[in-house]
C-alpha cells in the first residue's frame, strides 16, 4: 500500500479553497475508514490523522501544491465529513 506523507516546502492549508463547492454529510464509521484507505492507495492524497479526525490534501503532480479536499470529525457513529462537491460520489 502507497501512502503519500507530507513534503517539506508544499503549503497544506488548513482551510478549503474558497472558489471551492464543499458538501458536508455523516459517513458511518466503516464506510469512511474505507475511504481513508482508498485515498492512501492513491498516491497522490495525503490523509492525516488530526485531533478529533482527519484531513485530506490533493497533491499536484508537481508537488508545487497541496489542496484541503475533505476535513473529518469523529462522532459517535459516524464521522461528519466536509468534502469537495463530486470527490465522493459512490456514496
């Protein structure tokens, strides 16, 4: 399994774009770790375990750049997900 980690000198903002459509939903808690795992797979998404959850970073292929695509919080049963509009479609 491939796992990108954050590169020195590449911007990982904390924040989504601001030209960015962001969609929020509750994804149970199996269904998202699955998720998370797909993202890992990738190569070019950076996951990361954050206090209370998890954040997602597109890297471009130039690692010039990084971008926030999904920011999660855990719950109970579930985690409360904010996402880029059309990165989860399946769900």
């Amino acid at each position: 399994m491939t796992n990108a980690t954050k590169l020195e000198g590449i911007d990982y903002p904390d924040t989504f774009h601001p030209k960015m459509s962001v969609v929020s939903r509750v994804i149970p808690k199996k269904d998202f770790q699955s998720l998370l795992k797909t993202f890992r797979t990738m190569g070019d998404h950076v996951v990361t375990k954050i206090s209370g959850g998890y954040t997602v970073h597109y890297e471009y292929q130039d690692k010039s750049k990084a971008l926030l695509v999904l920011k999660a919080m855990n719950g109970s049963k579930g985690y409360l997900v904010r996402h880029a509009d059309k990165l989860i479609q399946i769900l």
